[in-house]
C-alpha cells in the first residue's frame, strides 16, 4: 500500500483526525473533494485540466481518487493500483487536457525524477518533454516539481507560478489555506492574509461534509 507521507499525506492526515463528530463516509466525501479541488488548482496553475477518475478493467468499478492513491504499494517500478472490490491490478490512467497518462503515485514519480541522475537542472518544460506522465504525476501530488524536488531534499531554482495570486483566487476558502500555501510555495500566513482581503471565509470541513451529505 502507498505511504501517505508524500503528495496528498497533510490532506488525508487533516481529514482523518477531524474532532468534529462525522462520519466514515462524511471523512472520505471530504478527502476525496480536497484531493479532487486541489488537482483542479495544480491545473489551474500549469494551465491544464485533469481528469485522474478510472474504472476498474475487471468489474468495472469507478474508483475515487482516494481509492487510486491508496491501493498504490511501496514498488516503484509498478505503477499499478488495487480496485477495492476485486482486487484487479491495473495501471491507472491521467488524462492532461487531451492527452492520457499514466498516473504514477507519488513515490513512483519521485523515484524516475532520480533515475539515471538528479534532473534538477532541467527546466520545468525539459521534464515535460522527457516524460509527460512523470512530470504531470509530480505537478498532482506535489504541486509543483519545485516542491517535488524538495521532497528529495534538492533546491530547485527554476521558477513555475507566475501570477499565482489571481489563480488561487477561486480556491480561496474551498481549500484549508495550508494545502494552497503548500502547493504555491509560500507561508500558510500569506494565503491567509490574501483570503481575508476578499472578506472570504476559511475552509470549513463541517459545512463541507454537510453540502456534500
């Protein structure tokens, strides 16, 4: 099984240890619209749209994207999940605008980002072009292959958000202000002074299990 320490780990850690009374199912209706909104914003910051939803080959099952990442395992060489309720394994797919990827976990992506060498020095658009499927992998998890990088303990210096103010816009307060300050690379204070500047209130994981009820 995958280790949630890396990509979505504060997100499934956050949800998990809620002291708010919900439910099993209320908790996994939450995770799985963070996880999902916070792809949208990793999107909407690279410019593109993903679509990481698959269905089992076998039984034919739409899993949630919490059951991809969790029936990942530690193996970085396969890049298959688990389906819950048949145990197929498959290679589950990332589809980047038009194109389909595969979705490699976390520790996968990382591990091919070492292969043959660091690749630190390659710019952001160097990485797309030696590997899409690894380099959109990162961007999902991550957010950025800055923070991927840093994940490695290596100091990235190519830049990859510009003007990220007005695109974090819309997430303002959909999102807890720690996974978008996670995501852009800044201090969760700085994301919490620019929500307040649009009187947005912060994310509020009750009412967000209560709408998603």
């Amino acid at each position: 099984m995958l280790s949630l320490s890396l990509g979505h780990s504060h997100v499934i850690r956050q949800t998990q240890t809620l002291r708010l009374g919900l439910t099993q199912s209320q908790k996994l209706a939450v995770t799985n619209y963070i996880i999902g909104l916070r792809i949208d914003l990793v999107g909407s910051l690279a410019g593109v749209k993903y679509y990481p939803e698959n269905s089992c080959p076998t039984c034919h099952r739409v899993l949630k994207l919490s059951e991809i990442l969790k029936g990942y395992n530690n193996d970085p060489k396969d890049l298959r999940t688990t389906c819950p309720k048949c145990k197929e394994r498959f290679v589950a797919k990332l589809r980047s605008n038009t194109a389909e990827l595969r979705w490699y976990c976390p520790n996968q992506a990382l591990s091919a980002l070492q292969e043959g060498g660091s690749r630190e020095m390659l710019k952001p658009e160097e990485i797309l072009q030696w590997n899409d499927s690894v380099y959109h992998s990162l961007l999902t998890h991550f957010g950025s292959v800055t923070n991927a990088f840093k994940k490695l303990g290596i100091t990235y210096t190519h830049g990859e958000v510009p003007n990220w103010h007005s695109r974090v816009r819309p997430f303002l307060g959909k999102l807890p202000d720690t996974v978008i300050a996670q995501i852009v690379g800044v201090n969760r204070n700085i994301i919490n002074a620019l929500r307040k500047s649009f009187s947005i209130n912060a994310f509020n994981r009750r009412k967000l299990a209560e709408k998603l009820a």
